[in-house]
C-alpha cells in the first residue's frame, strides 16, 4: 500500500509540527509513506469564496502530485472533504476520480482503512473534542447531533484508547467554532463570537486541551486563547495520537505552539 | 448594508446576542428531544424530501388539480404572478365586499409581498394576530424569525411597547399579564373585522381543502368570525393528497419548536353559509426558483424555521441582519434569485457547517445552495477589486509549486520575525480579535527535504 500524503498549505507553513506528527504516526503504523514536493492547496479557499474557477490550477496540481498512490491521507478533515465533493469542476478523468475517492482524513484512515484503533499513545490531559463540521457532516467521521442515527465517532474511538487522556463532555457538542475560511474576516465580529463561545464550553466543561481534526479551526480558537489569555491549549489530533507523555506537564510535548 | 455590518450592530450588545442564542438553543435542543422520540424520524424525512420533489415536478398538474376541487368546495381561486398582483387581488376582494377591518394571521408570503403597507395605503386597518406579529406590527418592525417573529425582542421591551400603544400598565414585563391584555386587544379586533386574511401551510390537491397551522388560535379566530376569507399560498405549498399531511404534520412542528403536533392544525373546505372564501395562489418568483436546477429543492422548504434555531451564526447575528422577509440559512438561499445584487452578502453569511441540511425536516441541501450561489456572486455581481486580484493570484500560486514554496517562506519568516502589535494592527482584520499563530523556523517541506537529505547522506 503506497500513501501519499497530503499537509495542507496552512499546517505546511504554520503548524509543521503537525504534518511532522501525521507523518510519524503513519511510520509507526507502518505504512509506507510519500510527500510530493510539488503539492500546494487543495483549492478550498478561492472556491469557498466564489471564486472556483480560480481554483482549478490547485486541483489539477493537487491530481498531478496524489495520482499513482492508493490512497491519499491528510490531517484535515476539511481539504480531504473539499477533494470529495468539489472536485466536479475539473474533467472527471480516470485519475481525478480515483483520487476523490482515495483521499482520507487521517483518523478515518486508520479507523476504516488500517482498521487499528490502538496506537500505543499516552495523553495524560483533560480533552474537549471540538467535531470540526466539515469532517463531522461532510465526511461523516460521526454522527451529527441534528440527525437521528446512532451515536459513533470514528475520532473519540481513536482518543479513547490513548493512555491517561479523559475526555469530556461538552454543553454543545458539535456546534460549529465560526472559523469558516474567509468568514473569519468577512464575517469577523460573529466569527470571533463563535469562537468565543467555543472556549467557553471547554472551559466550563474542565478541558485543558481542546483538540480537533482540522488546524484552522484550532488556529482560530488559539488565536482567541492566546488573545484572551486563557487557560486552555490547543493540538491536532495527530498530535495526541502521536504523544508518548506519561506524566502531565505545565504544557503538553513541553512547549507552546 | 452587507450582513456583517447589521451583525456587527446587533453584536454592539453582548448580552443580547447571549440571550438571542440561548432562548433559541433552547428551541434546538427541545427539538433534538422531540425529534428522537420518534421511530424512524430519518424515514420521515426521506419521505418529506420526496413527496415534495415529486410535487414541485408536477406542479401544473397539482395546482389545477387543486383549483378544480377548490371551486367544485364554493372557493374562489385567483391567480397572481407576483406580488403587486396579489395585493391587488386582496384589496379588490376587500372592496367588493366593504371591508375595511382586516385581521390577518401569520402568512410570510404577505410579508413577502409587502401586503400590509399596500393596504393601509388604502384607508384599510390590518391587524397582525399572531402574538409576536403583533408585536413588532407595534414596533414598526419586520419579522426577525419565521415562527418566533418577536424573538429578537425581551419582554421588557414588549412591556414598553404595549403601554405606548395598548395602554397597559407597568409590569416589568411580567408575561402572564401581557398576553392577557394582548388577547383582550386581539379578541375586540376579532370581533369587529370584516376579513380575514391567513396563510396557508398545506394545500391538498386531492380534495382542494387547506390547512392552516397555528398555536394561538388565531387563524380560527379570524376566520370563523368574519364574512370573508381569504387565503394566501405560494405555489409550493401544495401537496398531492390529503394522506400527505400525516409526514408534514408530523415534520412541521417537532422541527419548529419540539411539539409533537401544532396546538392548531386547522382544515379549511369550503366556505361557512352566507360567507365566502378565496385562495390567492402566487408566484413571485418561485417559477424563475424552479427553473434552476441547483436551487429548485429550496423551495421544499416548509418554514419549520429549524435552520434558523440551529444556525450558529443566526443565533448570533438576529434575523434583522439578512435583511430579507425570510432570514437565517434558508432566506440565504431563496433571497438571492430575487435579487442577487442587494442579496449577495446572504450566502457569505455561514461558515458551511451543514447543520442547517442535518436539521431540515425535508432535507434541503442548504449549505451546498449556499456553496453555489457564492460561485454565481462571484462571476454575476461587482466583487470588491482586492477580493477578484487576490483570489487570482492566490489561484496561481497554488497552481506552481515553485512560487508557492517562494510566497510561504516569506509568509512564516514576517509571522517569526516582526513584532505582535505591527501583525495585529489594521489592515489584519484576524488580527482585531486574535493573535495569529506563531512562525516556525522551518516549514513542513523544509523540514521533510532536510529529513530526506539526512537519510540519503546516512545511506552514505
């Protein structure tokens, strides 16, 4: 099985350590990984503007550089989500069809497709689990608290094998945290309430680490942390998966992001 | 003005906006609890969903199917293909038989129309009889939510209101004595009306009888007292059979406000003897609606209000900020095929998380609409210059690599290297309300070439 895998142009440039931890927890599963060194961005952020036309040199990029492998992993729900479901703009060739359908968010990667749920990490902190929407009612990572199915999560399946960690339980459990891309700054006085809100839950509810499949949202919500100076850190899910901290320290792996 | 303005007027009073999201959290929750009390409440949808494509594919055959049965009932049906036209029709009705006191129960589509200032134009009295319609009728105000209309409002204010207009003494707002005097009001307008003017949720083809929901009574109130009614459809509230209202009902009000059935879910036949009755059956745009693929299935809607409840965005911005006769996700979708110029801010106005769809009783796919008319607003109306550069320069750098690698190494080192209040000052509209994350010496790609050199020189 050949995995190629995909960091999003945001963790490429501001969040390293979070490819880095994908990355590590992929060897140790492993898998046999590969990073293209031509990839960009999945093409997200112009066509969520209204802008998909200009979108369409980041997808054949994207198709160019994730063709040959079986599958295609990312840490984000919301890029992987993207391929998915708007890669109809650009000819459904072979190939394009293939990589929509082999592109995975990382925890559904190793839910559905590795079928391992212990990964030998240890986390020793209180988790609040914010469901980032795009995975959550997009790729179906969980079920949604709007339908009426039954309850399963392919994230907190993963979390709750993590040695130490307690995860807790939130008033809204997956109301959107009003990052949304560009609604950040169109949008920016009801997208900061959004997240402000957010924090609030999880500080309400005794979360020490809030925790997510997709960076932007945590970008977001840390921004609004570090702004207001408040107790709480923010890590990718990969992160904790990817953690071996058998004791608690002031901050978790150490160091600040 | 753009809906993040009106949000951020509304958002100038945080404990407004708290106590807006709350009250209607509430309503979601109490939804959630309603909804999964019911055995194969999805199936519900399905069948909802369906029942009204089939319809909306159908909709000449239905509707004159309707119009046969109605007239063989004794009602008069009319037609009008926009607004103006039914207001017209109303007011010619209204004349005809003298009427100059009107009591009208909660109908969006005569909100859509703009019917009430039309007739008062003419020297006719309209009274809003649903509660909170009557509320901001007093206010000066549109509706801010489909079925909460006055949600926007605290009853401190709706004390205010009645002592200025109903003459109500101080009460600090105590609810019980409010609706009591609002139903002594309400109850004299009832009584001395000459119409009655109601929306209609269900039309049934079948059998050309109608179906008026209301939890106040109101519409029966109106309507079994005055000598004439008339009710106000849109085109897309008919459905096929009579059997049919077993899903909507069912669907309608545990969406809207956790209820297993609306306290009224009144059938209208035909009219009472010596009374009359008339349907104004309107387009307004609905035609044009149906005729675009992509967006047809919003006109499914029917107006639970339920993706206002969930919209975390709604919640927080009130319905005066879309501006529009229909507010929250599901106006964001209808409102720009009216007009896709003064409209085109609607469909920024979410952050796509698709609660909206999960929670739409007849399954719309709101937020893909909402995906889709950002496209159209992006090639049809005037876009801000910044906005069209950047996206096209964006575009190509995230078509080549190598420029790419170029523009990122200089984003991160500025994020390293220049100091806090210079990143967060203008024109860093991020930058207001968070700080943004802190640059790492290396990015992802220097790091995983660097770790791959290192292994090729460990080979060695």
């Amino acid at each position: 099985m050949k995995v190629g895998l995909f960091i999003p142009c945001y963790i490429n440039q501001l969040y390293p350590q979070v490819g880095k931890a994908t990355l590590e927890l992929l060897e140790k599963l492993k898998v046999e990984v590969v990073y293209p060194s031509g990839q960009t961005c999945c093409g997200q952020p112009m066509a969520n503007s209204g802008f998909e036309n200009e979108s369409e040199g980041a997808c054949i990029n994207f198709v160019n550089n994730f063709k040959d492998f079986d599958y295609i992993v990312t840490p984000s729900g919301s890029c992987a989500y993207h391929v998915k479901k708007h890669y109809n703009i650009i000819q459904q060739t072979d190939e394009v069809v293939k990589v929509r359908k082999n592109v995975y968010e990382l925890c559904d990667f190793i839910v559905n497709v590795l079928k391992v749920k212990q990964l030998g990490a240890s986390f020793p902190y209180k988790v609040g689990v914010h469901k980032s929407c795009h995975g959550l009612r997009g790729l179906r990572l969980g079920s949604s608290s709007e339908l009426v199915t039954a309850p399963y999560s392919y994230i907190e399946a993963l979390l709750k094998e993590v040695k130490g960690i307690e995860l807790m339980t939130l008033d809204r459990s997956d109301e959107c945290c009003g990052f949304g891309g560009t609604f950040a700054v169109t949008e920016d006085v009801v997208s900061a309430k959004m997240g402000k809100d957010k924090i609030q839950d999880h500080l309400r509810n005794g979360v020490e680490v809030i925790t997510a499949t997709d960076v932007s949202c945590l970008m977001h919500l840390e921004g609004l942390i570090t702004r207001n100076k408040q107790p709480l850190q923010v890590r990718h899910i990969a992160e904790i998966l990817n953690s071996t901290i058998e004791s608690k320290v002031a901050h978790p792996k150490g160091q600040k992001h | 003005m753009s809906h993040s303005k009106l949000a951020g007027i509304f958002n100038k009073d945080e404990k407004k906006v708290d106590w807006h999201d709350k009250a209607l959290w509430f309503v979601r929750h109490k939804r959630d609890l309603s909804v999964h009390e019911v055995k194969g409440w999805e199936e519900l949808r399905n069948l909802g969903h369906g029942i009204k494509a089939h319809t909306l594919s159908h909709l000449d055959v239905y509707l004159e199917q309707f119009e046969a049965n109605a007239l063989k009932n004794g009602v008069q049906v009319h037609w009008a293909a926009n607004g103006d036209e039914h207001n017209q029709i109303v007011h010619g009705i209204l004349k005809e038989n003298h009427a100059k006191k009107v009591v009208k129960s909660k109908s969006m589509l005569t909100e859509e129309c703009h019917l009430n200032p039309f007739l008062e134009a003419n020297d006719i009295e309209v009274i809003d009889t649903d509660l909170g319609e009557r509320i901001v009728q007093l206010a000066k105000e549109q509706p801010s939510h489909i079925v909460l209309p006055a949600i926007h409002k605290n009853k401190l204010e709706v004390d205010e209101l009645f002592q200025e207009h109903l003459g109500t003494k101080p009460c600090n707002g105590d609810p019980q004595y409010l609706t009591g005097e609002a139903r002594k009001h309400l109850r004299e307008k009832f009584i001395h009306a000459d119409a009655a003017i109601t929306g209609v949720n269900f039309a049934i083809a079948e059998n050309g009888g109608f179906v008026v929901c209301t939890n106040e009574g109101n519409a029966d109130m109106g309507a079994h007292l005055a000598a004439v009614h008339i009710a106000c459809m849109g085109v897309e509230k008919i459905i096929p059979k009579q059997e049919h209202l077993g899903v909507f009902l069912r669907l309608l009000a545990r969406s809207a406000t956790g209820q297993p059935i609306t306290t009224y879910s009144s059938h209208f036949r035909k009219p009472r003897k010596d009374t009359k009755m008339h349907i104004v059956i309107v387009d307004n745009g609905r035609s044009e609606q149906l005729s675009r693929p992509d967006f047809r299935a919003s006109l499914h809607c029917i107006r639970c209000g339920a993706c206002m409840n969930t919209c975390p965005i709604y919640r927080r911005s009130g319905g005066h900020s879309y501006d529009a006769t229909i507010p929250g996700p599901i106006g964001s979708i209808l409102s720009p095929g009216k007009d896709l110029t003064k409209y085109s801010t609607l469909p920024f106005a979410s952050t796509l998380c698709g609660s909206c769809s999960d929670v739409c009783p007849v399954k719309i796919d709101i937020h893909t609409q909402l995906y889709k008319w950002r496209q159209i607003i992006g090639k049809e109306t005037p876009q801000p210059f910044i906005k069209k550069k950047s996206m096209a320069a964006m575009g190509k750098i995230f078509s080549k690599p190598s420029l790419y690698g170029k523009v990122g190494a200089v984003a991160h080192w500025a994020l390293r290297t220049l100091p806090k209040s210079l990143i967060n000052s203008w024109p860093n509209i991020w930058g207001k309300t968070r700080d943004l994350p802190v640059g790492h010496k290396q990015s992802f790609d220097q790091w995983y070439k660097e770790r791959e050199n290192n292994k090729k020189d460990d080979q060695k």
